[in-house]
C-alpha cells in the first residue's frame, strides 16, 4: 500500500511536460467548449497523480512509459516541485469542478441580469460567452 501511495523522486521532466501539455489542452478544450464533463477527468488526474504520482493516473502512466520514452533519455529533475504543482492543480480543478456543478450555467461574472442576458438571445452563462454577453453591461 506504501508503495501505491507513493511520489517517485527524481521524476522525469519530459514525462512532466507531456502531463502539463495534456492539462493545458485540457483547459482550453474546457473554456472554449464549455466542456465542463472534462473537468472530472481533469480533477481525478491531478488528485490520482498527487497521491500516487503515474501509478493510478492514466495519463501520468501513459506519459511515463510510452510518451516520454519515445522523446529520448531521461532529464531527472526533483519530484516535491512537481508534487507541490500537482496539488495545487487537485485544488483548483476540483474547486472548479464544484462550483459547475453546484453553480452551473447560472453563473454571470457581472451584475448583468438574466433579462438583459435574454435579450442577447442566451440564457446561457459560461466563461468563454460572458465576453460577448456582457461586455455592454
């Protein structure tokens, strides 16, 4: 079990990148999209890889023993960095993923009113439309 729950130091930096590469896509995919079903995935891999590094995270896995090996040697670099950004990565992304489904499409980031915001035709309220929603508010 200690072994399970356990963070490797070293951890390879390449293997790093890709996990930060995935995430990021991620993050775009779910602000552009209003995707907000990714964000369980999302919270899951930072919380799995906070906990237990690559060893029950999908994508930590697969970056580890398929990605990172097929970009070269290993770069070592010290793991409780790496671990540290993992964990903020579990806080927001699991702050984030309560507040879709406690707040949902209902959120406005202005005092825009749900009248004017029908009047622009959308009842909707997500980050990547507030702009264009509300930007006359």
């Amino acid at each position: 079990m200690r072994r399970i729950f356990s963070f490797p130091n070293p951890v390879n930096e390449k293997a790093a990148r890709v996990v930060g590469g995935v995430v990021l896509a991620t993050a775009f995919a779910i602000l552009a999209t209003d995707a907000y079903g990714l964000l369980i995935p999302l919270a899951y891999g930072f919380l799995a890889r906070v906990l237990t590094g690559p060893t029950l995270s999908p994508l930590g896995w697969i970056a580890q023993n398929v990605i990172a090996p097929a970009l070269g040697e290993k770069k070592p670099v010290p793991g409780p960095p790496k671990r540290f950004a993992q964990g903020i990565g579990a806080l927001i992304s699991t702050a984030a993923l309560v507040l879709a489904l406690v707040v949902g499409d209902n959120a406005s980031p202005t005092d825009c009113s749900s009248s004017s915001r029908l009047r622009r035709g959308s009842s909707r309220s997500s980050p990547s439309a507030w702009a264009a929603r509300c930007s006359g508010c």
